[in-house]
C-alpha cells in the first residue's frame, strides 16, 4: 500500500538524528560510494599509527568500526548529541573523546600524532592538523566536494551562485594543505550517483545534514515538499550527483 505524504513525513520529522549512522535511509535512498574505500583505507593506516587523532568525529561510527587501534588514540567533536554516541561507540575501545568547539587551536600539543584522520569535516583548519602531526606523520581524509547534491539544495533554495557552488575545491585544499607546509602525496575526486526514493528520506536527510538547507524545517517548506513528493510519486527516485574527494598529505620528516 501506498503511504501517504502526511504518513512519510510525520515519520521523518520524529526520528532521532543523533551520531553520523544514516541506516534509516537504508531501501529509502542509496548513495555510491568513492572507490578509494575510506573506511578500509583509514583503517589499514590505524593499524601501523602509534598515536592517533579522529578529527570532527561524528558520532564515532567509522573509528568503531576499525579493526585496529594504536596505542593512543583521540577523537574529537563539537555537537552534543554527536558527542555522547561517540563516547558510547569509543571509550569501550579505550579511545579518548575530547569535546572540541572545531575551531582553532586543537586542544593538542604540537607534534603528538603520526596520523590525523577526518571523514566528512566541516572545516579543515590546515595550519593546525600540521601543527599537531609529528615530522613525518600524515593527515588522510575524505571530504565532501563542490556542489554535492546541489540538485536538493536548489530544488529548496533556487540557483546558488558560483562561488557557492565552488566551495570545497580539491585543488583549494591542495593550495591550503601546501601552504600549511604539507605535502600532498594523493588528491582524488569522484562524481557519484545519489536517489532518494520518498519524501521521508529527503526529510530525514536535509535534518541530519543541517547545512544543505540552513533553517530546514517540515513547516517552513511543506509546500515544497509536498510538490517534490508528487514528482517522486510520478517520475520515480529525486536524483542527484554527491562529489567527494580523498586528500592525503604528509609533515615533512
């Protein structure tokens, strides 16, 4: 049977958004994933650290999930609820989860880790992932590229301008990473495809990832959605492209 418009979003609206684990969406939306698998690249480099730090961890999902954990190992992560899943997820595995506002200085001592890892981060603060590396030790990170589901971003708010739809160049965080005194030793970019098969997913999506649509409530554009509801009912899945890029740079020894 067919659910209603009314049905899907009150459903939506009331899930719990809490942590970075996006199962909710699991038949209702399907994302492609990179094929550089950060997940099981990061946790290959984890194995061969001694010291180190999970940056804008979310809700510690992906370090969880690592087989294994060097001798020390931190994470750090600003919003509350975000918080208490990764000290749930983490300090079993002996993990620190430090609260951090994501903004410079990282409450660290220059030169602890041989690796910083971020999946995801909202800012990187270049100058001080280099200060807290020590010689020789890498930063490796996945990050959302320019214009990620734009197509969901415009269908809220209208055409964006370019300089918008330009932030998060790959070749800005090679500038940035190098001007930090980093070496770049991989930079890679993928376009993938990204549906969302009923409004609910669309609901859920645009409340857990709060900066794609700044204010995003189901009051605020029910019209919208509900117009956007009819054409998923019609037309089938809402498509859109995601852009991510995979960024590795290491402190000189």
């Amino acid at each position: 049977m067919t659910r209603t418009f009314d049905d899907l979003i009150t459903e939506a609206a009331a899930v719990p958004v809490d942590g970075w684990d996006f199962s909710w969406l699991d038949g209702r939306a399907a994302e492609e994933r990179p094929s550089w698998g950060y997940a099981r690249s990061m946790g290959a480099r984890m194995a061969r650290a001694t010291a180190a730090l999970d940056v804008q961890t979310g809700g510690g999902e992906i370090l969880a999930g690592v087989p294994a954990l060097p001798r020390l190992a931190v994470a750090t992560e600003s919003w509350p609820p975000n918080l208490e899943c990764a000290s749930r997820l983490l300090r079993p595995r002996g993990v620190a989860v430090v609260a951090d506002a994501d903004e410079p200085p990282l409450p660290f001592a220059s030169g602890v880790f041989d690796l910083v890892v971020s999946r995801h981060p909202v800012t990187t603060w270049w100058d001080e992932i280099a200060r807290v590396l020590a010689p020789g030790g890498t930063y490796f990170s996945q990050q959302v590229g320019p214009a990620s589901v734009f197509e969901l971003v415009e269908y809220f708010l209208g055409p964006q301008p370019p300089e918008v739809r330009g932030r998060r160049d790959p070749g800005e965080a090679r500038a940035a990473a190098e001007a930090a005194g980093l070496e770049v030793a991989d930079l890679r970019s993928e376009s993938l495809h990204t549906e969302f098969r009923d409004i609910g997913a669309v609901v859920y999506f645009l409340r857990k990832v709060v900066w794609m649509v700044p204010g995003f409530t189901v009051d605020r554009y029910r019209d919208r959605l509900r117009e956007l509801h009819g054409l998923i009912e019609a037309e089938g899945p809402f498509s859109a492209r995601t852009t991510r890029f995979l960024i590795e740079a290491r402190k000189p020894a």
